[in-house]
C-alpha cells in the first residue's frame, strides 16, 4: 500500500506513479562550466592534455564552447587549469562523461 507521504519526498514535476522526475528539475542549465587542475611532470604533457581536452570540447559542443587555460610551471611540475564553458548543461555532463 502507497503512504501519499512518501510521493511529497520526490522534487518538483513528479509523476506520483513512479517519483520520477521532470528533466528539467535536474539539467536546467545552471551548471555549464567544467573546471580541470592537473599537474603533469612536463610542459608537454600539460599541453597534450589540454589538446585532448580541447579536441573532446570541440567534439561535444553545438555553440562554440568557451576554453580558458593556463599552464604553470611550479617546482618543475606543471598545472594544467582549465575551464570549458559550454552553451547547455548538456553539453557538460556529456563532456565530463567523455572525460573520464
């Protein structure tokens, strides 16, 4: 037997059948920026990664994404920081799916 409680604890744009939600209450574009640090023992692999990464962007988006970067040299380490803004949510989570 259903307690009608227990359908008030799923979000918004519920379907009292099975809790499920409206996708939009989940991907509503709020969150469209992927945001990368990594250190790499050199300049070059900093830079491959950030080729790959690039290439994984351009390969996602429908509007050209946005890609901020920057490599640091520290201590002889390198710090890839990275940021992909995207023009959807979307396009996001399948970036950072692929990216994985």
């Amino acid at each position: 037997m259903s307690d009608s409680n227990t359908l008030n604890k799923c979000s918004a744009n519920e379907t009292a059948a099975c809790c499920c939600v409206d996708v939009g209450t989940i991907i509503d574009n709020e969150d469209c920026s992927s945001v990368t640090e990594r250190v790499f023992a050199s300049q070059k692999e900093a830079e491959a990664a950030l080729a790959k990464m690039t290439e994984l962007a351009r390969s996602v988006e429908s509007d050209p994404a946005i890609i901020d970067s920057k490599i640091e040299n520290s201590n002889g380490q390198f710090l890839l920081k990275a940021t992909v803004k995207f023009s959807c949510e979307a396009e996001n989570l399948i970036f950072q799916l692929k990216n994985r």
